[in-house]
C-alpha cells in the first residue's frame, strides 16, 4: 500500500471488464510455494511431492547454507520456526536467541524434526495457519538441495512432464558476512544438475539486488552459464528506485522477472467495485520482464477484501493485472482454477 501510494500509477479496473474471456492460460504458470505448503510442512520432500503431483509448473526451494557448507532447502536462516531445535540443541543459540544454520553441521539438522511453522508472538507456540497440516505429527526432516532436484527431476523422468525448480539465494549479504558464498554454490550445485541456460527450467531469485547483480556480471561468467534470474521486491522503501521506467530499465539489464509482494499491483485495500490495479506489471512487461508476485493463500483471512474469493482474486492478478505466474501455498486450487478458464 505504502508503494502504491508512493511510485506508481493507479488505474481504475470496473469489474466487468472481468466478463471477457482469456486466452493464453496455457502459459500462466503455477509455482509452489515451498511446495504444497498449505497441506504439509512447508520445503518438506512430501510437500514438494505433492506439489509436483498437482500439477505445479515450478516447484521452489529457498536455499540456506550450513556450518560445513551444504545446501539445504528451507525458508529461514534460522531453525526455531519449523523445527525442534530449542529441544534437541538447548544452549546453541545466538546472543538474540536464535539458532542460526550457519552454526550447525548438516549431519546435526538431520537430527531434527521438521514442523508446520509456528509463532510464540502470544508467548505460545501456536502454529501460523491453524488449519494446516498438525503441529508435531508424523515425521518429516530438512532436505538438501540436490536431494530436491533431483525428486524434480527424478519425477520429470518418470512421469515424462517438465516441471521446474525455482531456487531463492536467502539472505545472500548475511551469508557472505559469515564468510560463504551462497550464490556460487547453488549456481555450481545448478550447473552440476544441468541447469545451464535460459531454456532450462529454472529461475533464480533473490530480494537483494546487490546479489542479483553479482550473479549476473560475475558468478555466472565465471561458471559458463546464463539463467533466468527474478528480482524478489517487498513492499517497502529498499525497491522503490525500481518502480519507474528508469529503474526499471536499470533493473531489465540484470533480471528476466520480478516477483513482487502481490499488494505492489493490486493494494491490499482497494475497492471492490472499482478495483485499483498499479502499473507495476505495465512497466515490468515494457521492458521485457515477467511478472511472478507472492504468496497467494486460501487460508481463513488470507484473501484480501477486493476479491469475493480465492479463485476471484487469481481471476483478478492472472487476466486483469496480467501476470505471467504466481506463487502460492494452493498449487491444486490454482492449478484447477487456470484449467477451468
Ligand atoms: O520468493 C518468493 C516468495 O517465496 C516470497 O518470499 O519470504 O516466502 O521466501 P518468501
Ligand atoms: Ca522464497
């Protein structure tokens, strides 16, 4: 909201203009967020096995480092949300009470039971989405990067389909201050499994347009290989030089797409009756960029006022804003939506 009220344009959509028909669904894209994570902990193998049996076109892993650097897949740079590390590992926090993944061994996060995420906001341990998969059920564990790719790719031969990974570089400044190069070891993992071009089906995101830059002008050289790469934008302050025609050019020198907080194109409180659409996807599209905002959820209270439902709000950002692709946590539900337009 603050974005749209700051940077860009706002146009007037009337809802009837929702009435004509859509064309090219065929090329909207699905990407699981951290898989199917509304069914099961998320950046789980079950969870990423279900998003691929959904239907999914990209399946994402938010990639981490390890004291003795491996790459695992999981959201956060700390341990405490989605796990139980306070119990296994009591005394192994940092001074701010967080149990960081640079600080334990990969061989340690295998010890640890992996858990739909929680907040302790409250003083409680409560899970986020109270009718997501049960806390402390069943048994699911960190998985490493090439552990996922290659149950991508493992399933794409099997099931003979295409889907793609959608790797993020997390918190790539805060790696380097603890002396790893996150980048150059997914791009190196990448390159091993194949990814080596624009026409595999990767993308590779990052919030820090520091990092993106880079990837791009450095790591990829260096390594031989040219990929998709997706500017991530919050909305807030840091990305607001991105969001004019200057900016934008700027950024389309380094980025194939960008994947923006979903409110930066339609704001959280627009109107219902007089839908406020922001030119964010006009400009990206101008200078040849895809559009892929987050995280489009079906969770009570997760579907914004300006949209009667789940399926009208996919309506809304697929055909009337005109994004290429979305994140979300739903991959049947938007999977089914898409193959009912
Ligand atoms: O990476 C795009 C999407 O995943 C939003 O970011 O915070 O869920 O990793 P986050
Ligand atoms: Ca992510």
């Amino acid at each position: 909201m603050a974005f749209a009220n700051r940077s860009v344009l706002i146009y007037g959509v009337l809802f009837m203009a929702l009435t004509v028909s859509h064309g090219a669904t065929a090329q909207k894209l699905v990407i699981a967020h951290r898989g199917a994570s509304a069914y099961l902990p998320e950046h789980t193998m079950e969870a990423k096995a279900m998003a691929y049996a959904m239907g999914a076109d990209y399946v994402e892993q938010d990639v981490v480092m390890t004291r003795d650097n491996q790459l695992i897949v999981l959201h956060d740079i700390t341990l405490e949300r989605t796990t139980d590390v306070a119990r296994q590992f009591p005394g192994r926090a940092r001074a701010d009470g967080s149990y960081y993944v640079v600080d334990f061994t990969l061989a340690e996060i295998r010890q640890l039971k992996v858990n739909e995420g929680v907040s302790t906001r409250s003083g409680e341990r409560q899970p986020v989405y109270s009718q997501r998969f049960p806390l402390d059920k069943s048994a699911f564990r960190i998985n490493t990067l090439s552990e996922e790719i290659e149950l991508v790719q493992g399933l794409n031969r099997s099931t003979g389909k295409d889907v793609g990974i959608y790797p993020e570089v997390k918190s790539p400044a805060f790696h380097r201050t603890e002396g790893k190069d996150l980048s150059r070891a997914l791009l190196e993992m990448l390159k091993s499994y194949g990814y080596v071009s624009k026409q595999d089906k990767v993308f590779v995101q990052t919030f820090e347009f520091e990092e993106l830059k880079i990837i791009h002008d450095e790591l990829q050289p260096a390594l031989g290989i040219e990929l998709n790469l997706v500017q991530l934008m919050g909305d807030d302050e840091a990305y607001e030089w991105m969001l004019n025609a200057q900016g934008m050019t700027e950024l389309a020198r380094y980025a194939d797409g960008i994947g923006p907080e979903k409110a930066m194109i339609i704001p959280q409180d627009a109107a219902s009756t007089d839908l406020s659409v922001t030119n964010l996807v006009a400009l990206a599209h101008a200078n040849g960029l895809k559009v892929h905002p987050y995280t489009f959820r079906a969770d009570p209270g997760q579907v914004p006022g300006y949209a009667a439902d789940f399926e009208s709000m996919l309506r809304l950002f697929y055909f009337e804003a005109g994004v290429d692709g979305l994140f979300t946590d739903f991959p049947d539900r938007v999977v089914n939506f898409l193959q009912g337009e």
